[in-house]
C-alpha cells in the first residue's frame, strides 16, 4: 500500500509528485526528498516560509530548518540555522546518511553541505523580490508577521517503507540562530515503521513543549486512527495550554495502512492520496 500527505494546500504538487514516483516504485524517502526539493527550490513558495524565497532573520539571512526521518529505528538527520543552501531537507538526509551524527546547526551545517558538494550561495541569491520587500518593510516598521507554513510531507512506498520530512524558513524576521519545532524530532516530525508517521507545523517556539508528533505516533501505537490521534493531541494540548493561549499549530498523520489524519487549532488545509484512489485530495481540517 503506498501513499502520501502534506500540510497545507501548498503541498499538492508535492503530494501528486509523491504519487506518481511511489506508484512507479520509488522508495519513500526518495520519492519525499525529490517532492520536497521542487518546492524547497521555488522562490514561488517561499512566501509559505519554505527554502528559496522564504523570510529571512532580522538581519537579513534566510536560514533553514529541516529534517527527516525514517520509520526504522535511529534512522534521523536534520539541519538548523543553514543559510545559503536552496534544499536544506537534502543536506538534513545527508546527515542523516553520511554521518555518525544526527543534528547539524549553522556554520557547521553550511559547511558540511559544502564538504557533500552542495553549492552554498549567496543570501541574495535565495532572496525574492517579495522577501526582500518584506524585509524591508519589517526594517522600516519592526512589525513581525505572524506566519507559520512548514512544509510536512510523509511517504509511505509499495515496500512498508515510511518517511516523513520538513522544511521552512521558519519564523519571519526570527532572532538570529532561532530554531523551530520542525527539525526537532518528536516535535516537528516523528516515524516509526511499525506504527505510521506524523508532521506538525505552526507556532514552532510553542509547539516544541509539547512534543505533539511523538504523541500522534504513540497513540496510534495504542490503537487509535490517524485522526482519533492527532485530534486527541491537538484536545490535550488545548486543556494543557487553555483557550486563551492556544497557539497555531496543525498535525497530519499516517499509519502503515496508508490512512491519513489531521487536527489543528486553526483551519488547516492538507492534501492526501493512497493507492486505490485516482488523484490527490485536498481537505481542509476545521479546529
Ligand atoms: N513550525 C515552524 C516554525 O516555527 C513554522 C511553521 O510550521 O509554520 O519554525
């Protein structure tokens, strides 16, 4: 059974790129990294805090975070803080392939791309004409802009096998360094071949308090469907933090069966496919 999700409406090529390759036989984390660079590399989509074109810190840096994961046990790498790399989530399987390590930051991940023959740019060169016109206005106001859009993807291949990935640019105008919920395992993403895989995105200096994809993961582990589990999360959350101080955040969820489910505390728009169906669906999750 293969099958395939992402977050946000913004992830349907994406999903469909997924279908076509699984369908082919391509292995999920193949097939997810290929998916996640089409996008990662459109200056287009980088108005959905995503790789090329996405927001930059306050200084004016776009710096990435992204990670992977696979659903066998230890099987992680991730990369926060890179500037200067167009698909970071390529550098983050690196790292998760070509090393003893699972998490490199900053300088040090710049330069282990470098060192695995990616071609590190220029700032500018990943900067588009609507970034660079955001950051100057957030110069001239100081306002920041409240938007959060990781990109979340989870492959599941005709072999069993399951991946999830995540890529942003993360919080516009953040603090230099800042990292996000999305690389960080349990938190922006989690996968365990046995059980499925989920993805999160949203308000990551929030979300990563709670851990919630471990959580999805784990209550599927117990029995519950992908949409019981990420809807009792997103419940708990929700009574943990209080209405009041309950922040943005959406979880997508996929079991072995190749069923998908969401929750959010917002309106939540993602797409899904699994074998047997003709094209990919896009639905949006109300709170
Ligand atoms: N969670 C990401 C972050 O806070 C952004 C997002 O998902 O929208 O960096």
């Amino acid at each position: 059974m293969a099958a395939a999700a992402g977050t946000w409406g913004f992830s349907l090529p994406a999903v469909e790129r997924m279908r076509q390759r699984l369908l082919r036989g391509g292995l999920a984390t193949d097939c997810l990294q290929e998916a996640m660079a089409d996008i990662e590399n459109d200056e287009e989509t980088g108005v959905f805090v995503v790789g090329r074109g996405g927001y930059p810190n306050k200084d004016g840096i776009i710096q990435c975070d992204a990670a992977i994961m696979e659903g066998q046990p230890g099987r992680f790498g991730a990369v926060a803080a890179l500037h200067g790399i167009g698909t970071p989530l390529a550098v983050a399987r690196k790292v998760m392939e070509e090393t003893p390590h699972s998490f490199l930051v900053g300088d040090g991940a710049v330069a282990f791309a470098k060192d695995q023959g990616f071609v590190v740019e220029d700032n500018s060169s990943l900067m588009s004409k609507k970034s660079t016109e955001a950051y100057q206005k957030y110069l001239e106001t100081k306002k920041t802009l409240k938007k959060h859009d990781t990109l979340g993807l989870i492959a599941l291949d005709i072999y069993g096998n399951i991946t999830v990935g995540v890529s942003t640019s993360g919080s516009p105008f953040k603090y230099p360094g800042r990292v996000g919920d999305s690389p960080l395992p349990g938190c922006g993403l989690f996968a365990d071949q046995e059980v499925g895989a989920a993805a999160a995105t949203g308000e990551g200096d929030k979300i990563m308090c709670f851990c919630p994809c471990f959580h999805t993961v784990l209550l599927m582990r117990q029995g519950l469907s992908p949409v019981d589990a990420c809807q009792t999360v997103v419940q708990d959350i929700l009574q943990r933090a209080g209405k009041e101080k309950m922040f943005e955040l959406g979880i997508i969820a996929m079991n072995m069966k190749g069923e998908v489910g969401a929750a959010s505390s917002v309106a939540f728009p993602y797409c899904s496919w699994s074998q047997g169906k003709d094209a990919v669906e896009q639905v949006t999750q109300q709170p």
